[in-house]
C-alpha cells in the first residue's frame, strides 16, 4: 500500500482516452492546434472570463515561469516557510527569476494569515538596499494539506493590493481544494485577488498536465517567449492539452478530487480512533498528517505500507511530538482504493492493541 503521494498512480482512463484520440492525423504543432484552442477556451468557461493559458509539463515549470513573469530579478516573492517554491524545486523559481529571492514565512499546517503577511510586509525597511516585495505565493491546498477559506484568500488578496503586490496560487491540488470548499473555480482564485495560477491536474489524474492561467493579463505579455526559454513550449502540443479534454470531460476531474478527499477523510476519522494517534493539524483535503508512536510507525513500515516522515515545523504552537512519537504525511489520490485505506486502519488498530497487551 502506497500512501506517500498522489503522483505515485498513472493517469487516469479519460484522459488516456483523450490522449489516444488526439493521436490521429496531422494537426499543427507547439499548441497552434484546434484542440489546444479548444481546451484555451474550455479554461474561460471554467473560470468565468478570458484567461490566458499556458500548457506546461510540471509544476515546478508552472511556478517558476508564474513567478517569473510576477517579480523582478530585484523583487522579493512572499511565501511559506514549507512551500513547494522554496523547499522542493532546487531554486528553479529563483534561478527563473533571475536573482529575485523568495521569503518564507511561519504559519500552521504549512498556511499563511493575512495579518502576518502584512505585519512582515509593513515590517520591511524601505530602503534601496532592500529588496521590495513584488509577489505573495500561497499553496492551495497547502504543503500541510490545509485550504484557504474564500475569507482567507480574501484577506490575503487585499493585503496584496494594498502592498502592490501580485498574488500567485500554486494549485498543484487545485481541484482537491475547490472541492474542498465547495466553490467555483472562479470564487478561489480571480475573485478574491488571484493574479496567476499555477494550475495542477498531473496529481489529479493527469499524465503531465499543468498549466499556468493567468488572470492580469500584463503578467502574460512575455510567458510564451519565458516559457520558450524554458523549453516548455511542447512540440506536440495537442498530446498536452488534450489531457484537459479528457479531465474536464463529464466533471471528471472534480470525481476524482472527491474520492482522493473523501479517501483522506476515512483516513483521518479512522486515525482519530486508534489509542495515541492524533492529528498534527486538521485534514482539509487529500492529505492527512497523524503524529503515531515510533512503534506504530515501524510496524506500519513493516508491514510494507509507504509514507513519509513530515518536519514539525508547522505544528500548532500547543502541540509538540514527543520522543517517542513521529509526525508522518499520508497522502490519497484519486486512484486510493476504500479497501487499501480499511486495511490500513485495522492494521493500526491491530498494532497498537498488540503493543499495549505486551
Ligand atoms: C505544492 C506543490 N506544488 C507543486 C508541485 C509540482 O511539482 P512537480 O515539478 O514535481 O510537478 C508539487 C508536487 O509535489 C506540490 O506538492
């Protein structure tokens, strides 16, 4: 059993399907196709007004080239201590940013508050020397599987406006978070201050399927020659975008955000029973970050079922993982089967009635 992330499954039948079905024939190339357009056009409908999209083939592709066209090589770009941006892409957004530089900041279950954003924001010396704050990057859903309320990317799109500052949203669990709170595509991003969005379905079903849509539309002026340079700019570029076809055919794509949630929330009700189990933080969407007993932990690892470790970095102040207990991050996709997570809990159940009877 595989819980340690949601891109360790394939992609999903649809968009195989649609893979297979863009395959036929000739059609222009580097996304000058009818399907490419037609997927550019699918995007406006879903979010509600024209967007500019661009198809890339990884997240960090998305984020770096998004942040790119946000922040000056000068600029200061906001974000979570824990973000993806700044923990997990080898300085790819600095290195596309061209010396501009990324500070993280504290917050629980890897978010950020409005009032702590503006608080470092207004805290910056404004001197030529200091670097000035160009961009705010959150992660919907977090790195520590939280979601932003719409009251949240609210305030946060406010304090952005009031600094100047352009608000990018890495939505490599997008859909995840949008089912999450039940909203529109549109309610969680541009209507509450969004700028760009770094735009995930790989881990949602895809094969390699991201794309950064962008809602002002000064920050895409120069995205397709950033994204060119980049080498992303695909060749074959209806193979990309027709996997969009295939995710956003039949809400596709919000089935499978709901299973993998609903599979975390089984998870994470379950964990809830077992003896000295707990939560680091609540579960808001397809991840679940149990602090268990290193004896657990082991027989769980023995038992050939795969995780990770978490840092404790964004434990509520209150709470704190003893010695004897570890913080671990299980991750469900739309792939996650009821049985495999049933068989997880009995196992835990089992284990740690074994352990308290010796
Ligand atoms: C929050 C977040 N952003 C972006 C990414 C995308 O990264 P990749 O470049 O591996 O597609 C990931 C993948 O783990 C992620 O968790």
């Amino acid at each position: 059993m595989n819980f340690a992330s949601d891109n360790i499954v394939g992609a999903s039948a649809p968009v195989l399907q649609a893979i297979v079905e863009a395959n036929a024939g000739a059609m222009a190339a580097y996304g000058n196709d009818e399907i490419s357009k037609r997927v550019r056009t699918r995007f406006n409908e879903i979010f509600e007004r024209e967007v500019s999209v661009f198809f890339v083939t990884t997240g960090t592709a998305a984020n770096a080239l998004a942040l790119s066209s946000a922040v000056p090589p000068y600029g200061l770009c906001v974000c979570h201590r824990e973000a993806h941006i700044i923990d997990d892409e080898c300085g790819a957004p600095e290195f596309f940013m061209h010396g501009a530089k990324l500070a993280g900041l504290p917050g629980v279950g890897a978010k950020l508050r409005a009032e702590d954003v503006a608080a470092y924001l207004e805290s910056l010396p404004k001197a030529v020397k200091q670097m000035p704050p160009k961009a705010l990057s959150i992660s919907q859903v977090s790195e520590g599987g939280m979601v932003y309320g719409l009251d949240e990317l609210s305030a946060l799109g406010g304090v952005c406006r009031e600094h100047g500052l352009s608000f990018h949203m890495d939505g490599a669990r997008f859909a995840n978070a949008l089912v999450s709170l039940g909203c529109t595509p549109a309610e969680m991003t541009w209507k509450q201050g969004v700028d760009i969005l770094s735009f995930g379905a790989t881990k949602n079903g895809g094969l390699m399927a991201e794309a950064i849509v962008v809602f002002k539309p000064e920050l895409a002026e120069a995205l397709d020659y950033r994204s060119k340079r980049a080498g992303q700019i695909i060749s074959k570029g209806r193979l990309a975008a027709s996997q969009f076809e295939g995710y956003f055919a039949d809400d596709h794509w919000l089935a499978n955000a709901r299973h993998a949630n609903r599979m975390a929330a089984l998870l994470s009700a379950g964990l809830l029973q077992v003896p000295g189990v707990r939560l680091g933080w609540p579960s808001q969407a397809n991840e679940v970050f149990p602090i268990i007993p290193k004896a657990l932990d082991r027989a769980l690892k023995a038992a050939g079922i795969l995780y990770h470790g978490w840092t404790e970095l964004s434990l509520p102040e209150t709470e704190r993982v003893a010695d004897h207990e570890v913080l671990i991050r299980l991750v469900t996709s739309w792939a996650t089967r009821e049985e495999d997570v049933r068989r997880l809990l009995e196992l835990a159940s089992s284990e740690v009635g074994r352990q308290a009877a010796e």
